[in-house]
C-alpha cells in the first residue's frame, strides 16, 4: 500500500469515505486513487467534522452526539489535519 493511503487510514472515517465511497463510485481499487483526489477528499472529510454542512460528523465533533462520539471525532480530525498538513506540498504543485 503506498505511504499516501497508510496515512489516510489513520482516520477511519477517511478510509470508509475512500474505500467504501470514492473507489466504488469510481469503479477502482482503492489502491488505484490519484493522490490529489486522495487529498481533495480529506479536505472534503474534514470539513464534514469542523465545516457548516450540517453532518451528523460535525455534531459528534461538538459533543452533541455523546462523549465518545466526540473523542472519535476529534482523533479523526487530528488524523485528517496532520495528514494534510504531511502532504499539503501535493495541492501546492498542483497550482504550479
């Protein structure tokens, strides 16, 4: 498995969003998904814990759904934002 994916499965929401959403819907191995797209769903998971979406993810963040669901959301966010700060360098070659 390559390093990019390694990390991204620290969080778990993230893995189920790329393996279980974006590589069914796009026909691939999970394996197979471009790194931007890897990135660009991170960003995408993230938001639905921290953005104003209105995700039940953003209530579990909150505490609205209980103190257990608040820590899992809370070590996904850490997961998600060292993830993304780890390979932010992909977005920015992206831009030049």
């Amino acid at each position: 498995m390559k390093s990019i994916l390694r990390d991204a499965f620290k969080s778990d929401e993230l893995e189920q969003h790329l393996t279980d959403v974006i590589a069914v819907d796009d026909k691939v191995a999970v394996e197979d998904l471009a790194d931007k797209l890897i990135l660009v769903e991170a960003k995408y998971v993230l938001d639905k814990f921290v953005g104003n979406g209105g995700f039940e993810q953003a209530d579990d963040y909150a505490g609205g759904n209980g103190p257990e669901l608040k820590k899992w959301a809370k070590k996904n966010v850490a997961s998600i934002r060292r993830f993304l700060k780890k390979y932010q360098s992909l977005s920015v070659a992206e831009h030049q």
